[in-house]
C-alpha cells in the first residue's frame, strides 16, 4: 500500500531521471537545501551508468566553454585582465545555476573578491 508521503519519492527519482535537474526538483517539493531533496532521490546503479555516459559523451555539458576571440590574446597586465574578466564570467554563470544555500554563498563571496583583484589590477594600468 502506497501512502501519499510515498509518492513524492517516487516523484522526485521519476522527474530526476526524465532530466529535470535537481534545483528544479528541489523547488518542486519546496525544498531550500539539496541535502533534503537528496533524501527523496533513489539513485540506483541504472541512474548512476546513465550519467556517467552521458558526462563521458558530453565531458563539457555543465560549463559553457568562453568563446575563442577573434582577436590574437592580449599579453601582459591587459591579457591578466581579460582572463580575470573570462574567469568572472564562467564563476557567475555557475553561481547561477545553483539554488540558495551556503555553495552560492561562497560563490557570491568568491566573486566579490575576484571584484576587487579586476578593480586592482585596472589600477595598475594606469599612472
């Protein structure tokens, strides 16, 4: 016998392996922490080999990749800064991605810093 409670697992490992990511799965149940949506998954041993080939098919699925500039790559303190500003980009862009919660917090933190190093090294540029 089933009881209610019951199928909200069932639909949390239902809507997981159709490819409904976890922030997704986690709102739907009105979870705030991964952690307790994690409680409701059942990952089995099919779940685990289906994502390890599709990450073996696709090694580049989760991160966009920064885009080859047309122009030659700057050196010097110019081309610091650019890779500063890339990485910027990549760091906000997965920051994003995740749900609320203490991983976004030291990525806000994180960028902040990367803020302040970009505002630094721009200084140095000029006299």
């Amino acid at each position: 016998m089933h009881r209610p409670h019951q199928l909200r697992h069932t639909y949390a490992s239902e809507m997981l392996r159709n490819g409904v990511g976890l922030p997704a799965v986690m709102k739907s149940l009105g979870h705030t922490s991964p952690e307790m949506t994690m409680l409701y998954l059942d990952v089995t041993l099919n779940d685990l080999q289906r994502a390890f080939e599709l990450a073996r098919s696709k090694p580049r699925h989760l991160v966009p990749q920064p885009r080859v500039p047309s122009a030659p790559l700057r050196t010097g303190l110019g081309g610091v800064i650019d890779s500063l500003l890339a990485t910027q980009h990549v760091l906000e862009m997965f920051r994003r991605a995740l749900p609320n919660g203490t991983s976004r917090r030291h990525l806000d933190r994180l960028s902040n810093r990367l803020t302040k190093i970009l505002s630094e090294a721009r200084k140095l540029t000029t006299p």
